[in-house]
C-alpha cells in the first residue's frame, strides 16, 4: 500500500553543484515501487569551440575506429564543436565528440584547445557588413572556420552562389541573416536576439 504523494526539490539536493534542477514527484511507501529518476537540468550546455594543433604521439587519444577520419582532420587550424558523444560507454571512457560540419570523431578531450565561441558555426549564413559602402552587403553561408595563431582568432571562409570568397571576414564583418520566407529556427532567434 502506498502512501501520500511527496515533491522531492532537487535544487536542494543537488545544492552542491549550483545547477537549478526541475522538482520531481514520488510516493512514500513500497520501496519496490520507488524509482529514482535522474532529473535533467533546466539549463542549456554552452556551445564549445577549439581547434586541435598537433598530432598526439599515440593513437589512445583518438578512439580506434575514427583514426582514419582523425588523420584528415588534425593537426590543423580548423575550429572544432566539441560534442557529448552519442554513446555512454565512449563518454565513459573520457571521449568527446568534434564536429566540423558534417564531420565527426571521437577523441579525449586531451588534445583539443578551447577557444572562444563567437556564436557562429558552420553552415550558418551570415551577411556581410558593407563597412559604409566600401564593400556590396551579401548574404553567404559560412563553410570553413579556422584559427589564426598569430593574431588569436577565429576567422571564417564563406560561400556565396556557389562560390567560395576569395577573403577570410571576421566576426566583425558579420552579423546573422535573417530569412525571409519562413520561421527562424530557436537556435537562429536567439543568435539574433543575442547579437542585436
């Protein structure tokens, strides 16, 4: 026989970790009945850039079935989302999961540098500033994002057309294009909100 209903606050049990957890319902009474659910946080991951510059001297930091795609990919200049992995046994075993469009490996989190996220990624189409007319306004999609060393900072090739422009902007020259059409994604409306 069960008894009452009782609201468990998980804020409060999981004060230590200072992440606002939603409130979950359980029923005092058969212990078999009880189940404990693990809450999900109310709070959204930031997104996390970084770049990979060199090429570890082993290969246990890259998971064995994405060496080959590694070996394409690193060391270079390209700039990485880093990525929970899908599955839980590699997030167990310390892998991360990098994204670079369409691209994905594994790897532990030891040979990937963070650097700062400028809210842009990857297939996102941005406008060009005119720079009061000293350029044509333009809307392309960001194709290549890469890390310049010396100056420390992202810079973004892009894609107009068809065609790749013959320039690398910065996130300076751009601001996020606004569809016409039809609905903004949640991820584009905040960029936007963000932004303006």
């Amino acid at each position: 026989m069960l008894g009452k209903v009782g609201v468990l606050n998980m804020t409060e049990v999981f004060a230590e970790n200072s992440i606002p957890f939603d409130s979950i319902e359980y029923e005092v009474g058969d212990p078999e009945q009880n189940r404990i659910l693990v809450p999900k946080s109310t709070l959204k991951k930031s997104t996390r850039f970084g770049v990979c510059l060199w090429w570890p001297d082993y290969a246990p930091w890259i998971h064995p079935q994405d060496i080959s795609i590694a070996e394409a990919f690193i060391p270079s200049s390209r700039v990485f989302r880093k990525d929970l992995c899908d599955n839980v046994s590699d997030q167990k075993l310390g892998y991360v999961k990098l994204t670079y469009g369409s691209v994905s490996f594994r790897v532990e989190a030891a040979i990937w540098m963070e650097i700062k996220s400028e809210g842009f990624e990857i297939s996102d189409f941005v406008e060009i500033n005119s720079q009061f007319g000293k350029r044509s306004a333009l809307v392309a999609e960001i194709v290549e994002m890469q890390w310049n060393r010396h100056k420390r900072r992202i810079e973004y090739v892009l894609q107009a057309s068809e065609t790749r422009l013959p320039n690398r902007f910065l996130r300076s020259d751009l601001r996020p294009a606004v569809r016409l059409g039809r609905h903004l994604s949640t991820r584009e409306l905040a960029l936007v909100q963000r932004i303006n």
